[in-house]
C-alpha cells in the first residue's frame, strides 16, 4: 500500500480524514513515493486553533530556552544531514550533492535562529526628558503561516518556521505538494529537538488550504515564496485580510561579463549557474549579458555545456536531475521552441534529452541560446529549466540598461577584474543581489535574503535582521517614576511636550 503523509497537529502527528490524496512521484521514474493529504476544512481549524493556543504559553518562555530549542534542532539537522537529503533527492530529483546544499544552506539559518536573544535586543534612551527613560521591547506577532515551493524543500520551510519559533511565535507550515517529505521529515526531527505541542503545525494540499491560511482571522503573518502569479495572489489576499506579507516570486537574473574578466571562470560559473538544479533555482542565471569581446568566449561555453548532462540523483557523473514534473517539463520545451520560432539561434538544444535506463524521467538537456532580444519571450519570461540566453552589448552602461528594464530584480552578477566597473555596477543596477565574480550571491543568514521590484512583494525580506523584524513587533515603552522630593508641577501639562 502506498504511503500516506500524516498531518502534524499540536504535537501528533495524525492520520487525515481527507478523501483527496495527492500522488508525490519521484521526477526520474513518474514512481509513487507516496501521497499527500488534502487537509479538511476542520484540519486546517485544528491546526491554527493549536498555534493560537501554544502561543499563549510559548511567548512567555525565556529567550534562551527557545534559543536552547533552536541549538538542539540544529545538532539534530546536522545529524541527520545526509538522511534528509537523500529522501530530498528522491522527490525532487536533485542530486545528491545539490540537495546537500539544500539542507545545508538551511541549517544555516537554524543555526542563526539560535542567535534570537541579540536578535531580539529592543533599544534603550535615558532621560529623553527630565526624569523620564524610553525604552523599545522586541515581542512575537501569534500565529505565522508559511508556503513553501518545490524547488528547495529543505532551505525554505527552514527560512521561515525557526527563525519566526524562536521568536516567540507559532507556525503553521504548508510545504509544496509536490515535495512534501522533506519537510515532513524536519517536522518530525523538530518535535525530536523538544518543541512543545503547538509550535508547528504541518499541513497539506492546494489552493483551497493556503486560502484558509490567507483569510483566518488567527493567522498574522504570511511567509511565501513561489511564481509571480501565486506570489501575487497571496500578497493581495493575505494584506486584503489585514496580514503582514512576505512574498518571493519570479526572477530573470542577468550575469553580466566583462572582457577583463577571468574565461575559465566565467565559462564555469555560468554552466554551474544556470543549469545546476535544473535551472529549477530562483536565484539561477539564465540571461548572460557579454559585453564588447567577451562575445568570443561563447563558443567555448557552448562547448562546456556540451559537456554536462542530467542523470538520477545517485549517478555521480549526472551535473543535475531532472524538471520536478511532466507538466515542467513540457512547459520548458515550450519555451525552447518558441525561442527558436522568434529568431534565436539555439547552439544546443536539449530538447530531446534521454538518459539511459530513465526513459520516464522529466529530462531536459542544457541549452543554449545566442543571438536574444529583449522583446522575446525567452528574455522576458521565467524559464526555470537548464536554458541559458546570450546578449551582447557594446558596453556596461549598455548592460545596465538592459538589467535595469527587467521587471524582476532577485539577482545579478558581475564578472570583471576592475574594481571601478565593478563598484560602478553594483552602485547604479536595480537588483537586490549583487554578486561580483560570484554566479549565485544568496547571502548568508545574518544578512537577509533582499530580492526587489518584480521578484519580491512585501517590505521585510526573509532571515537576517529583517526576518525578525517581520515576525516581530515593536513595543516603546516611556516611564517616570517620582521621587518623594520632586515637587508637584504648578499646573497641568497642556502640551504634547515632556517636561
């Protein structure tokens, strides 16, 4: 019989009444690995009723205990580091290196959850008038929710529910569909770690429960990362409910590359960039822009895509697996072939892609296209598979007019050896992220995750100082205290002034 995930509600894990299953299929083989509950309209009140009533407790617990919390999750995490990323790499398809980095880059911010108490420090003013102090305190929101994507189903749930736990908050957590062992998995070892019934709640299923969750008077706060469409939807329908939002969506990320810059570099950042994971990353590279003779090294770039090649996730020699689903991969080999009917000049064309002895797999081969313009779609669009466009410009104000028109600013990148074009770039492109002489420039977890314009709908982006920020409120608190010999004013104060 197949497996059935569970639901976690208030500390159990518990078996769905649903009659809706959703089929979780391992993208190499179209096998059924198990299935996922659609959540009942009751489930979905039981889950948040448990968040609002473990918070009523769990706000009041010391800092450093729920600091202790989030350290023994993070042992455990690392513990069983290369369990969960293999259980990672069968549902999603993701190597198994790559999906070491998946789990990783999310301990990571585990790690910094553990940091709550600086994180959490308020502000402190003596004698902001005669006699009288002001001071801020940091203090939890209630009920968070979470929807995570099926690219990273390790790193994302981990950007959001521990850090917005240890907190002071409760959380409720809706993983992709698509994906949903894995984070079912980091459930099960957070209660391991010893949280308290109520803390995180994981539910299951599609639009019908991420509604609940945006229009439920108990939740406060709505974390998401995903496409622009859903992005925007969840935006628009958690802040029409008077929520807090988060909301990471698309992106077209441009490397941009110098002539001085290093070739051999260059060439490998890009086919790491923008095929790794199947081009399946928000933060890939899927626009290089080269700029005067730089043009030149494009055939040797072909040449090195020409090299790589997708296999299953256990297959040492495969660079990536493959798109998450049928659907993905239709939707790829759409836009590849458009690519060509609008004038590109497709060098290699992975469209008919195989892999031996995986002739169900969701398989698209690396692809590269040169002679792109701006008004295709293959430019304008999110592709999310292994597709690289090739622009060339006569210069960088060329290639910062090109970036700066995107819709999207997630990320973007600079290969050059001088430090002036590369001071210039990151100054004047509008773009979040900035790497130079680095493909991929997520940041670590003290700073924060900063996408812009298209590719993020919110105010505080995720981790880092702003992840707490968005979990959080402020509370000013301004006091005096009289001593007995201070002497009663004349008369009232009248005006807003303290005296």
């Amino acid at each position: 019989m197949t497996r059935r995930l569970p639901l976690l509600i208030n500390g159990e894990f518990v078996a769905s009444q649903t009659d809706q299953w959703i089929p979780v299929t391992n993208p190499a083989t179209q096998d059924i690995l198990c299935e996922a509950p659609a959540a009942t309209g009751e489930e979905m009140e039981q889950a948040i009723a448990a968040g609002r009533a473990a918070f009523q407790t769990w706000k009041e617990v010391p800092v450093s205990e729920r600091a202790r919390l989030m350290l023994r999750y993070q042992a455990l995490l690392k513990e069983h580091h290369d369990e969960i990323a293999e259980i990672l790499s069968q549902e999603t398809g993701k190597t198994f290196e790559d999906a070491k980095g998946d789990v990783w880059r999310g301990i990571e911010v585990a790690e910094q959850a553990a940091n709550i108490a600086s994180l959490m420090m308020g502000e402190t003013v003596e004698n902001v008038a005669r006699s009288i102090d002001t001071h801020s305190w940091t203090q939890p929101l209630g009920v968070c929710a979470g929807i995570t994507p099926f690219n990273f189903p390790a790193m994302i749930p981990l950007w959001m529910f521990p850090l917005a736990i240890a907190a002071g908050n409760t959380f409720v957590l809706k993983p992709s569909e698509q994906d949903p062992m894995t984070p079912t998995r980091l459930a099960e070892l957070f209660q391991e770690a010893g949280a308290a019934p109520g803390l995180l709640q994981v539910v299951h299923g599609g639009k019908e429960q991420v509604d609940t969750l945006l229009t439920h008077p108990d939740i406060k706060a709505v974390s998401f990362v995903g496409s622009v469409p859903v992005g925007q939807h969840v935006y628009r329908t958690a802040t029409d409910n008077m929520k807090r939002a988060q909301c990471f969506a698309g992106a077209k990320n441009h490397m941009v590359i110098m002539p001085d810059a290093n070739k051999d570099q260059v060439v490998s950042s890009l086919v790491g960039s923008s095929c790794g994971a199947a081009g399946q990353r928000c933060m890939a590279i899927s626009v290089a822009v080269f700029v005067g003779d730089s043009k030149e090294w494009i055939d040797e770039l072909a040449s090195q895509f020409g090299q790589i090649r997708p296999g299953a996730w256990n297959d040492p020699d495969a660079a990536y697996g493959p798109q998450i689903s049928p659907a993905a991969k239709q939707r790829v080999l759409k836009m590849i072939e458009q690519g060509k009917q609008e004038g590109a000049t497709c060098l290699l064309d992975g469209s008919d892609c195989t892999v031996e002895g995986l002739p169900d797999g969701n398989w698209v081969g690396p692809t590269l296209f040169t002679d792109v313009t701006a008004n295709m779609a293959i430019y304008q669009e999110e592709i999310f598979g292994p597709v690289l466009c090739c622009v060339c410009v006569d210069s960088l104000d060329e290639a910062l007019e090109l970036v700066n028109n995107s819709p999207y600013g997630n990320g973007t990148s600079i290969f050059t050896a001088s430090g002036a074009a590369a001071r210039k770039y990151q100054h004047e492109v509008e773009v979040g992220q900035v790497g130079i002489n680095v493909p991929i420039p997520v940041p670590l977890p003290f700073f924060s995750f900063t996408g812009w314009k298209g590719s993020f709908y919110g105010d505080q982006h995720a981790y880092g100082k702003q992840g707490v920020r968005f979990y959080t409120e402020t509370k000013t608190v301004t006091s005096r205290w009289f001593d007995s010999d201070i002497p009663v004013a004349a008369g009232p104060n009248m005006s807003i002034n303290l005296k």
